[in-house]
C-alpha cells in the first residue's frame, strides 16, 4: 500500500482536522486551528459539485436499472456519498420491501474510498431494521461492489481503503456521534453515520 495511506500516515493526517481532546460540544471546539480547516475544505467541496455530478451520472450509464443516490454527507462530514440500489429494490412499494445497496464513501481529506453494503428491510413504506455489511460482502453486493470500486479508482484515483485501516483506533479524536476515545479512521476520513 502507498505509504500515504497507511493507518500511522491517515492517523497523522485527520489530527490537521479535528482537534486533539476537544469534544465538538465544546465551546472552543469551533474556534480551533483544525475545525477551521475541516469547515473551509468541506464548504469548498459543497461549492464544487460538477465533477461529483459527472461520476454520478457515470455510475448511472455503467449500471443502468440501478438508482443511484447522491446522499448529502457532505453537508456534514468530509465525505461525499453515493448509495446505489440494486435494480428492482430502489423503492418501497407493496412488491418491494427490501432495499439492498452499495454505499460509496470519498473523502474530501484525501484520495481514499471505502464501500460498504447495506440493507434495508421496510414495514408498511417505512425503513426500519438496517443491516450494514463490510468487506467482504455479501455475494448478491458483489458484482456491483466491483463495477462501482472500478469506476471511483478510474474517476477519482482514489485507493480503497482495507478494513484494518479503516477500523484502526484514533483515541484522541471525537467525530460526528461518537465520544472521545470511540473515534476510527473510517469515522474521521468520511463519517460517523453508515446506515
């Protein structure tokens, strides 16, 4: 793996975004040196949305049949995401009562990506029990797992990035919903919140 995307190099890296032992409910959370540059990164990134619209559109040519969503992470965290739903599950309708994804996460930190699958089960048109698969994923993810890993690398130059990263410990930080000393790589490159 590039050395810049090691677990010790991405720890390295998100400490320039959040601050060190300051939970974001603190009142000096928001006036620290790395808030400040986390907000004027992702602003720019909500600003510039012509090349995400253009991978977007791009997922939809290569999987058509697929709805592919444009889900407003960035808004939020430094991430954007696309979640896009196999043919014939795109919808809760009386016929459709599952929803199954694959869900792309970009950071906007660095040029690394992770996918993830998810499942949604729903009860009278509303979502209810959400399953959440890592990878490896599930056999019936995987030819769309493939396609849209192909696409983001080829689009972006993005790496995706492997579990044991993704997953590594950063004790320090608090992100998003997470207390201090629960925080991962995956929560700070992208975001807390994967349903």
């Amino acid at each position: 793996m590039d050395s810049r995307f090691t677990a010790e190099a991405l720890i390295q890296l998100v400490h320039r975004y959040y601050p060190a032992g300051v939970h974001r409910d603190d009142p000096s959370h928001s006036s620290t040196e790395e808030h400040q540059r986390l907000e004027a990164l992702r602003q720019a990134a909500v600003q510039d949305v012509t090349s995400w619209e253009a991978f977007l559109q791009r997922i939809r040519d290569e999987l058509p049949g697929c709805r592919v969503w444009d889900y407003p992470t960035i808004r939020y965290d430094p991430a954007r995401e696309a979640r896009v739903a196999q043919p014939n599950s795109s919808l809760a309708t009386p016929e459709v009562k599952e929803v199954k994804e694959v869900v792309l996460l970009v950071s906007i930190l660095a040029p690394v990506h992770c996918l993830y699958a998810s499942q949604h089960r729903y009860t009278d048109s509303r979502r209810g029990e959400s399953t959440v698969f890592y990878s490896p994923l599930p056999s019936e993810y995987q030819a769309y797992e493939a396609k849209v890993d192909q696409l983001v690398e080829a689009f972006f130059s993005s790496v995706r990035l492997p579990n044991e990263v993704l997953f590594t410990p950063v004790p320090d930080l608090q992100v998003g919903n997470t207390g201090l000393g629960q925080a991962k790589l995956i929560d700070c490159l992208f975001t807390d919140h994967r349903w």
